[in-house]
C-alpha cells in the first residue's frame, strides 16, 4: 500500500512540475507611432481581440504593399497571431525571414524571442536555448518577464534545474507571473531535493491574499505541491498545515483531503485519517484521489483492527470499481461513435477564433463526468481550440462561398449602371473641343506676352476704363473743333486732367493686372492638362471596363471551386483533428479502466489477506 502511495506521490509531483509552465497570455508588440491606415486599422481590430479579422486584414495589406513603414512591425505581429494560432511552421518561418534581412536589432531580438517560443512549443528545448542566448539587448518593458520566464521553462524542460533555480531565485518583480516564477520554483527545488528553499518560495504563494481566481488556484496548486513534498519528507504536522490552506471549493480538494490523510498515517494517527478520506466517499469516483480512498478507508481501518468493517469496506470499493468500469465501457462506445465532441462544443457561436475563446460549460454526461481532468489539461484544450478553429474555417469559408452570389448581383449591379451612364458621358466629351481650346488658349497665352513685352497697359483696361477712355477722346474731339476761348480753355484743361488721371491709374496697376492675366492662364494650363487626362481616363475606362468585367465574373468563377475544395480541406483536417481528440479521450477512459481493474485487484488481495488472517486466527472477519 505504502509502495502503491510513493509512486502516486511521484507521479503527482511530475504532474505539478509542468501545471504553470504555459501561463497563456498575449506578448504584445512594440509598435510605436502609426504611420500607415491599414496597419492602424489592423490594430483595431487586434486590440479589441478580433484576431481572424486583423490577420486577413494584414495579410492582404501586406499582399497590396500598403505597409512600408511599419514592414517588420506588420510581419513580427503576423507571426505572432500565427504563433497563436499554434501554426508553429508558418511562424518560424516568418521569424526567420525577419533575422535574414537587414531589420534593427531590436525587431531581431523580438524575432528571437519569438522563434524560442515556437521551438519551446515545439519541443527543441535545446534549439528554443540557442535562440534565446541570439538575443543581445534588453527586451521592452513589457516583455522582459515573459522572456525571463521562457528561459527558466526551457531550462526546466532540458532538466537545468540548477540553472532554473539561479535564474529564477533573482526574480525581483511582483505581479501574477512572478508568483508563477517563484512556484515554478518551488517545484524544480523539490525536484533537486532542496526541501527547505522549495518550501521558502512555495510558501510565498501559499500564503498570498488575492480574490482572483486564477491566482487562488495556484495558491491551492502550491500549497498541494508543499503538503506532498512534506509528507514525503515524513514531515506530516507541516504537511497538514499546508494541506490545510487548500480551499474545500477548489479544484484540488479531493487531493488535498487524501494528502492530509497521510499526513495523519505518518503519526500512525488512523483514526484521524479516516476524517479526510471518508469525506471522498461521498465524492466522484473518476478523481483518482476518490478512488485512492476507497482503498485508504479500509486500509486504515485494518490498522485499526476493524476487519470486519475493513473487509466490507473493501467489498464496497470492489462493487464500485465494477459500476465504474461498466459506465467506461458504456462511455467508451460513445466516445467511438463521435458524439462527444458534437455535444462539447453544443450552441457554441463559433466567433473569436485562436487563443482568446475558452470552453466555458461542459455538458452533463458520462463522458464529461470521466473526462473532466483530461478536458482540462492543456493539450486536449489546445487540440479542442484547433478543432473549433477548423469548424470556424468551415464556417467562414462557407459564408465566402454564399457571398460569392451577393459579388454576381453587385457586379451585375455595376454594369447596368456603366451601361447606361456610358451614353450621357460620350456626350459630353464630344461637346467639348479640347483641341480649339487649345488653340485659343495658345492665342490668349500670346497676347499677354505682347502686352507684357509692349507694357502695353491700355490693353488690360476693364470695360469701364475702355468707356471712359473712348469718352474721352470724343470730348477731345469735339472740343478741337470749338473756338478757342477762355471757356473751351478751361474745358480742355480738365479734359487733359482726366486723361492723364485716367492713364496713370492703368500704369500704376499694370503690373498687378499682368500678374493676374498670368495667374489665371497658369489656371487655365492646369485645368487643360485636367481635361486631357480625365478624357484620357474615360477613353481608357470605355475601353478597360468591358475587360474588367469579364475579369471579375472569371475571378468570381474561379474562386467557387477553390473555396470548395478548401472547405472539403478543412473539413477533412478537422475529421482528423476530432479522431485525435477521440483518440485522448478513449486512451484517458481506457487508462481509467486499467487503474480500476489495478485497483480491484489490489481489493481483493487485501479482501484475501483479512480472510486468510481471520482463518489462521479462527475468527470471523
């Protein structure tokens, strides 16, 4: 029984060794000042999570060549949101194009880092340590704590525990991810045997006040992995009080209720043992800390020499792993038939694809009830995401396909329209001579540069000036064939006066006349050039708009078989990704079907044990 306890103990401390070692949450980028539209309306769409949007969008501005200024920024966010989307190939290789060309330091680094990453989560630990060693300069602010941490993972991922330790001991930061650094801690000291500082840094964790729930969850993990570390070290008061601060509501409880259990054995305090373990009774069997009870309970009690209630507790955890074993036939069966992954992902509305959905509820079946842990674990979560993800393809290339309908009318649409406006602009581009006005405009362009040559100012009189001027001249004449008196005298003088008034206001403003004559024949310059090019535009247009047409009804055409067969690609990757998860989901039943039958086995022996010793005794058990 004890033998059977140290590997549960050794078991479960490997299991807590790599619970936090993936703590999911989105690296930013260091983008900086926008510069180019489309890649500000990129980050819109990034930033309020809608990560399938901003990807097609960057992907089809970086097709158009619309993103000059911000190139690396664009192509280290691409990664990223492939990384995300675990396409670890494809993201490599865009970080790998971004340390070939000559890109700042800085972009490297970050492609360096991000490049560890994919071969971290890929499994090339040693690989992932190289990249990570590429990076020369200090990372931003704002990624400084994921790098360090990605450093002591793979670093506890090739068994550096020492290394992890140093690395992880100097972390000086407060926030969630340090109180992840230091139980990742924690649990590589207890692996290097370092009882007492694995304890110092577990406790940190183990005794942290916090309302949030993710961090209530590592307190529980911490203090579990602190009890069993314990009690392995015969260590059992100290392993009680750890056990203790673990939340009866939490995850972790039924674990919690079986370590404190043997807590009590090590004080050979049975009868305070049975407190904790028959509290599991009442709980699911599919916990293997219940099923570990069921055979505590009777173990505890013959150390207390109850045969008889020992041998009925024994009896009752056989009918139980029987019952149990049945229903994972039962679960098994319809585990093969398909229908689980159907009714987990039931009224799911398949929007924000990639890291960012989360199951939520798990429906009430058999199936749930046994596979609760395994659903739970990061790598039927990522497979189940990429499930989805492939069902979310699915969907939204079948919406693609039905738009395709939608682009026929539209383009139909615009035809119509081009057809008829066609006509009316025709029109009036023949009403329009630009060829004599051209001429005219040459003509016009000759003239003032005989007036400005001349100084001729009588030339840019106005009309009234004119009027005035020709009035003039007819009172000089009249006046010339008047006799010559003191009257008619008088009469020339002010007639002269008039004149000179009259030609001295046009010189003095023939030079700001002159400049607006230029001013508005540049205009003109201008506005024929306009003319010319928007004639050359619809000469063009009437002849590129029939072929456009024909372009676009052929591209439509083509994309109806291509969106097809993708949609049949993706349905045939997502039939395997479903026959994958089945195929984790009937190992994990089957591995609870081989615990039950080691379980039933070791009952019974002990059930034989009693019987022989009540036998040689003479007693009846």
């Amino acid at each position: 029984m004890k033998r059977r306890f140290r590997l549960f103990l050794i078991a479960f401390t490997l299991c807590l060794a790599g619970a936090a070692q993936l703590h999911a949450d989105e690296d930013s980028l260091d983008i900086g000042r926008i510069r180019d539209l489309p890649f500000g309306e990129v980050l819109f769409y990034f930033y309020q999570d809608d990560y399938f949007p901003a990807l097609t969008r960057l992907m089809v501005a970086q097709h158009r060549g619309v993103l000059d200024e911000h190139d690396d920024d664009a192509e280290l966010l691409r990664g990223g949101m492939m990384l995300s989307y675990g396409l670890h190939r494809d993201a490599g290789e865009i970080f790998k194009r971004l340390l070939d060309r000559k890109a700042p330091q800085s972009v490297k680094d970050r492609a360096w880092y991000f490049l560890a990453r994919v071969w971290f989560q890929r499994g090339y630990y040693e690989r992932a340590e190289t990249a990570l060693a590429r990076i020369r300069a200090p990372l931003p602010e704002h990624m400084q704590e994921r790098h360090m941490m990605l450093r002591a993972q793979v670093m506890m991922a090739r068994d550096d525990f020492n290394s992890a330790s140093r690395l992880l001991d100097d972390w000086r930061s407060d926030g969630d991810l340090a109180n992840f650094a230091r139980y990742n801690l924690g649990v590589a000291l207890v692996r290097q045997g370092r009882l007492s500082e694995a304890t110092r840094q577990l406790e940190k964790i183990g005794r942290i006040r916090t309302n949030d729930l993710e961090m209530l969850a590592l307190r529980d993990r911490a203090n579990l992995a602190l009890g069993f570390a314990l009690i392995q070290d015969q260590q059992g008061q100290a392993a009680r009080r750890a056990l203790g601060r673990v939340r009866l509501s939490g995850p972790f409880s039924n674990k919690a209720l079986l370590g404190a259990g043997w807590a009590d054995t090590l004080a050979e305090d049975y009868q305070r043992a049975l407190v904790p373990w028959g509290a599991l009774q009442d709980h699911h069997l599919l916990d293997p800390a219940v099923l570990e009870s069921l055979l505590a309970v009777p173990y505890a009690l013959g150390k207390l020499q109850a045969n008889r209630h020992a041998a009925d507790a024994y009896m009752s955890a056989i009918q139980a792993y029987a019952r149990e074993t049945d229903q994972l036939d039962q679960a098994i069966a319809r585990m093969r038939s398909g229908e689980f992954l159907g009714h987990l992902l039931q009224g799911d509305e398949l929007t924000d694809p990639g890291w960012s959905w989360r199951l939520q509820t798990i429906p009430d079946s058999d199936e749930s009830r046994f596979l609760y842990l395994l659903i739970a674990s990061h790598r039927f979560q990522e497979g189940l995401r990429n499930y989805r993800d492939l069902r979310f393809l699915q969907y939204n290339l079948g919406q693609w396909l039905q738009s395709l309908a939608a682009f026929d009318d539209m383009l139909d649409t615009r035809e119509l329209a081009y057809a008829q406006r066609e006509p009316a602009v025709v029109r009036a581009i023949d009403e329009v001579d630009l060829d004599s006005l051209a001429r005219r405009q040459l003509k016009f362009a000759a003239r003032i540069s005989r007036i400005d040559e001349n100084s001729d100012y009588l030339a840019l009189a106005s009309a009234a000036e004119q009027s005035q001027q020709h009035r003039l001249r007819l009172v000089e004449k009249k006046l010339d064939r008047l006799p010559f008196s003191a009257e008619t005298s008088d009469l020339r003088k002010k007639q002269r006066l008039l004149a000179g008034v009259l030609s001295w206001r046009l010189a003095a403003g023939f030079k700001e006349r002159l400049w607006r004559q230029k001013k508005t024949l540049n205009d003109l310059d201008v506005a024929m050039l306009d003319a010319r090019q928007r004639s050359a535009k619809v000469s063009r247009a009437r002849t590129e708009m029939p072929v456009k047409f024909i372009r676009y009804r052929q591209t439509i055409k083509d994309l109806r078989p291509r969106l097809r067969a993708l949609i049949e690609q993706a349905a045939m990757v997502a039939a395997k990704q479903q026959e994958f998860l089945q195929s984790l989901a009937v190992a994990e039943l089957e591995a609870q079907k081989e615990r039950l039958h080691t379980y039933r086995v070791q009952a019974r022996f002990a059930l034989a044990t009693i019987y022989d010793r009540a036998t040689t005794q003479g007693l009846s058990p």
